[in-house]
C-alpha cells in the first residue's frame, strides 16, 4: 500500500521499478499540492498584511482579539472530535454510508460542545474588547460576527475531513484556492475604504459560509448525509473527549495565552504589534495544511510499523528543518521581515524573534500532536497541564506582563513542556503499535 494514496498504484513505466514509480508518484503529488498551497497563502499572506497596513492600530488590536477568541471557540466545540473523526475514519473512508455516520455523529456531538462554548468565550471576549476601549454597542456587534463565523466554521472542520482521508487533494486545492482569492478581491475592494475590525471580521465570516457550502456540497456526493449516527462512534468519540477534555481545554486558552495577557495587563498598541508580529507566522501555515491534508491521514491509515517509522522521521524531521531555517533568516534579515508590516512595526526586533522562535516550537509540537492523535496516541496527554503551569508559575516573578517582549518569552518558554510530552507520548505509541493483518 502507498504511503500518500488510498488507492492501488497505477501502472508502472515502462523502466521503472515499482519503488521508483512509488516515489515519483509521491514526490509529483506532494510538489503539485506545494505549489498550489504556496499560490494560496501567498494570497492569505497579502490578505492578511493588507489589513495590518490599512486597519488603525486600534481596530488591528479588536481584530486580534476577535481572532483569537475566535480560535478559542473552535478549539473549546472540538476537544477530541477531530481526533476521533480521523482515527476512525482512517477505517472506515472508504464506506459512503458508514462514513456518512461518523461524519453526521460528529457534527451532532460538536454542535453541543458549539453551544457550551459560545456561553462561556462571549463574555470574556466583551471583557478583553472593553479592557482596550472598545464602546458597548461596537463590542456587542463584534461578538456577534465572531459567533457567526464560529457556527460555520464548526461544520467546516468535519466536513473537511472527508476530502482529506479520501485524499481529494484535488478538491481540497480548489477550494483552498477559491476562498484565499475571493477573501483578497474583497479585502482590496472594501477595507482600504472602510477600515474597520468589524467589516475585516465581517469578510472572514463570509469567506467561512463559501468554504461551508463548497464542502458540504462536496461531502453530498461522496458520503451519506442521511445516515443515522452510529452509537459506537459517538461511544469512542466521548471517550476521547473524556481523555482529552482537560488538556484540551488547558490547550484553548494557553494557545492565545499571548493575546489574553497583553490585551488585560498591556495596551491597545501593544495587542496590535502581537497581531501584527503573528502575521509573519503565517509562513508555517503552509507547512501545517500539508500536514492536515496529505500527511496525518496517511500516517493515520498505515497499518505497517516500518513505513509509520519512516512516515514520522520524514514529517516530524521536515518540519524542524524548515522552522530552523526560517529562524536563522528572521535572526539575520529581522528589517525585510518587519518591512512587510509597515512603518508602524519596524522596531519590533526583538519581538520578531521571540514571536519566530515561538511559531517554530509550536509548528514542531504541533506536528508531534496531530501524529500522535491521528493514531490515538493521547492516553497522560493531560499531564501537558501540570508541567506547563508548573513553568509559568516559575517564570511569574521575572515576566513583566506589560511588555510585548517579555510575554512573548513566557509565552515561548512555555510551549516547551509540550513538545517534551508530545515526544514522549510517541516513544510509547510506537512501543504499543501493532501492526494490522491485511
């Protein structure tokens, strides 16, 4: 069985041995789908500094907020969702009917997970949007785009699932593609004229209903929508849940641990130059989508422990290497990358490190993470709480909350419990693998 393909190796050429072929085959697939999400973030990329240049600081400080709780909210509806949606669906793909259960069982356990979590992120949305001057009635509209794009957004995320363990690069390209370009013709078109978070906020949510209808209507012909849900998988989704819920929840907010200190103990400005700074991470978005789209679900459906060896030291090995390059250009060209986001950010030099360093470690745990998921290697994954808040009660005395550079250190020294676990949970995966009997 292919590494990448959930179906049976073409035919070979003619002077190809079946392992050349194999990896010709690979390295075209994989290059195309490189290429293609290069084109796509690059226009993500030019989406996201054009709102950075033309939003007043301000409005780029609401509109970091409004990001971040809105990643929170997606993080707090999923805790072992996705987890279960791609280590079950790793079995059962290829069946229109009975991945149309596990599609339509998630989808029913996420909208609860969708409500609690909406009750619970407003408020402190409204908090951190008033804590840097944000008027009543503008926060009140704020929070409502937010919960908008967040009930589309949480559809999006399993239906996303079915190209992805299909391998629908294909599919997923195209509507990458269209959703990056049409989200820039309306950034071009509005924001420069109207320049605030609302209407910037306003676009991501429109963009969030096209990406909606283009894979619904995708998974409509593909996958059984009308399935019951299946009780076994609701079963295995809920212990997930179980298992993962307090390190998941730990996870939502310490993953915008940066934007929560600096938006209640620093100021407006200094919430915008963290936003703006995170832009520049974006390069790792690349990175990442690969990994959601090619390579977790292949390492989720191999079934023999030499290739999941192999499969791990490449990815894992691959990105590390990208993210140490990208750290030495940021330390040694620091201007051309704060060039990008605009007079108002170019003393940021410090920072960018920092907010670099950061983006790396997070990419290369992140990495560890979802291999580690994708097999349901999660079991102790709650001891990720104790040794990170055992780090930062450590680092308390000596960070001074007010100061972009010195959250950003915190908040750099703090991912680095993670990454240890996460290596750890792997050692012991890969101990307790055994391989399936075709």
């Amino acid at each position: 069985m292919s590494f990448f393909a959930p179906v049976s190796t073409p035919v070979l050429a003619e002077g190809y041995t079946p392992v050349l072929r194999r990896a010709f085959d690979h390295a075209r697939r994989i290059g195309n789908y490189a290429l293609v999400q290069v084109a796509v973030q690059l226009l993500a990329f030019t989406s996201g500094i054009l709102v950075v240049r033309w939003l007043p600081q301000r409005e780029y400080a609401y509109y970091t907020i409004a990001n971040a709780m809105q990643a929170t909210l997606n993080l707090l509806a999923d805790v072992g969702i996705s987890v279960g949606l791609i280590s079950i669906g790793g079995r059962v793909w290829h069946g229109r009917h009975r991945f149309g259960e596990l599609i339509n069982t998630g989808l029913a356990v996420r909208r609860k997970l969708a409500a609690a979590a909406a009750i619970v992120v407003s408020p402190i949305l409204y908090a951190m949007l008033a804590r840097n001057g944000a008027p009543f009635t503008y926060s009140v509209l704020l929070i409502g785009i937010v919960l908008v794009g967040f009930v589309l957004q949480f559809s999006i995320d399993v239906f996303a699932v079915v190209p992805r363990l299909r391998s629908d690069i294909g599919k997923i390209q195209t509507i990458d593609i269209t959703c990056a370009t049409a989200r820039l013709l309306l950034i071009v078109g509005l924001v420069y004229v109207f320049a605030t978070a609302g209407l910037a906020i306003g676009i991501a949510t429109a963009i969030f209903f096209l990406q909606y209808f283009l894979l619904r209507s995708y998974a409509a012909k593909v996958v059984d929508l009308n399935a019951e849900e299946n009780a076994e998988d609701r079963q295995e989704i809920l212990r997930l849940i179980k298992t993962l819920a307090a390190s998941a929840l730990f996870y939502c907010f310490q993953g915008q641990i940066t934007v929560f200190l600096i938006s209640f103990f620093g100021r407006a400005d200094s919430v915008a130059e963290v936003g703006a700074l995170g832009r520049l991470a974006m390069i790792f978005t690349v990175v990442m989508n690969m990994l959601t789209n090619v390579f977790v679900p292949a390492f989720a459906r191999c079934r023999d422990k030499g290739k999941l060896r192999a499969l791990y030291l490449l990815i894992a090995g691959g990105v590390a290497l990208f993210g140490a390059g990208v750290l030495t250009a940021a330390a040694f060209f620091p201007e051309q990358f704060l060039f990008v986001l605009g007079n108002r950010y170019t003393h940021l030099h410090r920072e960018l490190l920092l907010m670099v360093g950061s983006a790396v470690v997070s990419a290369v745990g992140g990495t560890l993470w979802m291999l580690n998921a994708s097999k349901a290697w999660v079991t102790g994954s709650w001891l990720y709480i104790p040794l990170t808040l055992a780090t930062q009660f450590v680092l308390i005395p000596f960070t001074d909350f007010s100061r972009v550079d010195s959250v950003l250190l915190f908040n750099l020294i703090s991912l680095l419990p993670s990454l240890f676990l996460n290596l750890a949970l792997t050692f012991r995966g890969f101990r307790g693998f055994v391989a399936a009997v075709e």
